[in-house]
C-alpha cells in the first residue's frame, strides 16, 4: 500500500494504514445497550456490521494471521468465548467449558486462544489449540486471573491478577511458571497488552478516580502515561508498534443520559490523540495485522 | 467597597478549592481501597415475594457478603425452600469504575458468594444457576458515586 511506503521512508518505521480494527457498536440506553460486532478500515472507514445485535458481544479480538476474530458472546445467556470467520460468516464455540469464558485473545502464531474462565467464583488462565481442540490450564490460584496477551515471540504472557488484593500487572513463561508481578505503581492496572515489537507492555491505569492508558517495559521499569480521562480503557496496538487505540466514556448525567463510549487513537509519544469517528458509539477496538502480509 | 467584594470572592474561592478537594479524596477512597461502601438503601430494590427482596450489594471491588446482605439472602433461602420447585439466576454485577474483563470475573465472584450462601442456608445447588454481566447492565445509569452502589450487586431471578 502506497501511504505505508510514505510512512516509513519518512519515519523509517513500518505503516500500518493497510490495516483493519474490529470494534462493538453501541446503541441504546444505558441499562439496555444493543452491542454489535463492526469492523472498519483503520481510519475509520467502511464499516461493515457482522453480528444483528441480538446478544450481548464484547471484547472481538483480531486474528494476527487470519481473518478470523475471537470475541465473547451471551448467546442463548450463556457467556462463552467464540471464534469467527468474517470472511465465511461461519462461527464456533471455543472449547466446552461448564461456566463464563472470557478476555480471549490469539497466541502471535493464531493457533491458540487464551482466556479466562470463571467457576465457583475463581477466574483463572487457559489456552485451546484451535486445531486439535486441546485445553491447558496456565494459573491456579483463587484469585480473578485475567485479560492475558502473548508476547510477540510466544514465550511469554502477560496477564492482570487480583492476588496481592488489588489489580495488578504480571508476566509469565507461556507454560504458566515464572509468574512475576510488574506493576507497583500507585493506583489499579489492567488490560496489560504485549506491543508486536516486544518491548512494551500497554495498560489501563485506575489512580484517584481518573483512567489512564500507559505503557512499562516488560519487566516493569519505565511506567509512562499517555492520557487521562474520567474513563478509558482497552489499548490495542498497531500493527508497528508504533500507535495505541482505545475506547474513551464520558459520564452521565444523573439521569442516566449524555454518557457514551468513542474509540481514539494515540501516539506512543502520548501526542496526536484523535478521535476516530464511528457512525454509532464505539468500544472494545482491536487492530488487525496489515492484511497484505510481511 | 471594592475590597470587600474581593475579599467575599477569595473566601467563596478558597472555600471551592477546599471543597473540590475534599470531594477528590472521598472519591479516591471509594475507587481504589478497602473502603465500606455497600448500598444500604431500597431504591431499585425489587421483591421475590412480600417481604423477600431480590438483590444484595456489595462494596466497590468486594464480594464478601455485608450483614445486610446475608440477612437479604437468608430471606431468599427460607422463600426458596418453602417453594421447592422454584429455580433462580443468580446475576452479578459490577460498577461501571473497572476494566469490563476484571468486572465480568468480579460479577461473578459476586454471584457465587451469594450461591455460597443460599446453599449453606439448605437450598439445594441444582436449584441455582450464576450469571455475570460485569458492568454490561446498570440498575441506575448515571454516573456518580450513588448509582454505582445501586449497581455493584447480585440479584436473584425467576427462572420458572
């Protein structure tokens, strides 16, 4: 694509305009919002819907190698992590859980999903081969154990744990050993996702009321926030590594009205924050991989 | 004449600030410690039956089970084993103030302590089914501290 070659000859880094982002539509009230699957051409155009709104969708998450997208459903009010096809249309249950699955997202080679699943009041970590249907349990602890993201090579996890009391940032080995928390700032972290270049990990931050989306190296050090507002959350990387987008909320009244979700975008630089214009409100954004490959 | 205007403007300025300041750390004690913060009120409060309200609530990032709350469910025990053939879903829910994954595991560690309960009290497990919606369905819509209390809460419905 002609405007990824202008980026990078005047950034020397790879473009990412060749590029899709999956979002949920929201529509209605607040008490009863209609959530749809969408999915979009990065800059906002060509949106295309790919579920009718009859359930509840959260949290689709893009394939790195496919187009395929994973995302957790309430249909039939079972929540369940499922995965669909959104060239084919063709959708399936992932694994056979007997409770919630949930915050599913791909391993870098697109062969596995990993998610929580919650039982008996205790969510904790597993992945599913999506071929050969195979199950593995990574944490075992009472804990909430969840939104887990793959590092880019495969090697390593990192997830968000309730274990010290609060919300809190940790890695791990991708066997589930190894486990190490990272986040000791002030304040709650969640959503940690592992930037394609390996070396950040993005955050959602909680700190006196306000919502922050930040980044640390993957080791803890070198906490940096890019933005703050009364409520944002859910960084998704570009496929370069280069641009974070998120969905941003504003409050509502006391009668429950004014209050919606948008998606934005921002520089790793924390500047160039710009609102991604959607036709309805807007969460849950998830960027693809560039769709004409490496 | 003057003066004294501006002396009245500093004061209402410096008793804003004051203010403004308070409501900061109030808000701060709510969201991020252990603070007791559990609806104690009836607004929303819907009823199984004469006597016998449908939901409990809990304080921001808790599940434990307040006295409130236990004696709510305890209510709900004794209505379920007088009507034997009833089933109910047990929806948990959580304040709009979190990430939605960490409030959908929260919603239902919420739920199942209220599970716990009813079947410590003698309601037969099978009886009861748990589902989270995370902060996916506010009771109240608004956003202040009063209506995310309303909404940090597990409710007991019908399923036949």
């Amino acid at each position: 694509m002609i405007s990824d070659k202008i980026y990078e000859r005047l950034t020397g880094e790879k473009g990412y305009f060749d590029s899709r982002i999956i979002y949920v539509s929201e529509t209605g009230p607040k008490v009863d919002k209609k959530k749809r699957l969408a999915v979009m051409d990065q800059d906002g155009y060509g949106v295309k819907y790919l579920t009718l709104g009859n359930e509840l969708v959260l949290t689709p998450r893009f394939s790195p190698t496919s187009q395929q997208v994973t995302y957790m459903s309430y249909f039939k009010n079972l929540p369940r992590v499922y995965l669909l096809n959104i060239e084919t249309g063709i959708q399936d249950l992932v694994g056979d859980f007997p409770g919630m699955t949930f915050a599913p997202r791909f391993s870098p080679d697109g062969k596995k999903i990993i998610m929580s699943f919650a039982q008996e009041g205790n969510s904790d970590i597993y992945t599913m081969d999506i071929k050969t249907r195979v199950v593995e349990k990574l944490t075992d602890h009472p804990s909430i154990d969840t939104s887990p993201s793959y590092s880019p090579d495969g090697s390593y996890i990192t997830f968000n744990s309730d274990r010290s009391g609060f919300q809190q940032i940790y890695t791990m080995k991708s066997d589930g050993t190894n486990v190490k928390r990272i986040s000791f700032g002030e304040g709650l972290y969640g959503t940690p996702v592992w930037s394609p270049r390996g070396d950040l990990i993005a955050f959602t931050k909680l700190y006196r009321n306000k919502f922050y989306i930040g980044v640390m190296r993957s080791d803890g050090s070198g906490e940096r926030l890019l933005t703050e507002n009364y409520y944002q959350e859910a960084p998704s990387w570009a496929p370069n590594g280069r641009v974070l987008v998120f969905y941003r909320e504003t409050a509502s009244d006391s009668s429950g009205r004014g209050g919606g979700a948008k998606l934005w975008s921002i520089d790793l630089t924390g500047y160039n924050e710009r609102l991604i214009q959607t036709p309805t409100d807007a969460s849950d954004p998830s960027w693809s991989g560039l769709l004409s490959g490496k | 004449m003057l003066f004294k205007n501006l002396n009245k403007v500093a004061l209402a300025l410096v008793m804003t600030l004051f203010l403004g300041a308070c409501a900061t750390q109030q808000a701060t004690t709510t969201t991020t410690t252990k603070g007791d913060d559990a609806y104690t009120g009836t607004e929303t409060v819907k009823f199984l039956a004469d006597g016998v309200p449908d939901r409990v609530f809990f304080s921001t990032n808790k599940s434990e089970l307040t006295s409130a709350a236990t004696t709510t469910l305890g209510k709900q025990a004794t209505y379920l084993k007088a009507n034997p053939t009833l089933n109910v879903v047990l929806e948990g829910h959580a304040d709009e103030r979190g990430t939605r994954e960490y409030n959908l595991a929260l919603g239902e560690r919420r739920a199942t302590a209220a599970k716990n309960y009813l079947i410590s009290n003698g309601v037969a497990a099978n009886r009861i089914k748990v589902l989270s919606y995370g902060k996916e369905k506010p009771a109240n819509p608004a956003s202040n501290v009063l209506a995310w209390s309303q909404n940090r809460r597990t409710v007991t419905v019908k399923t036949n």
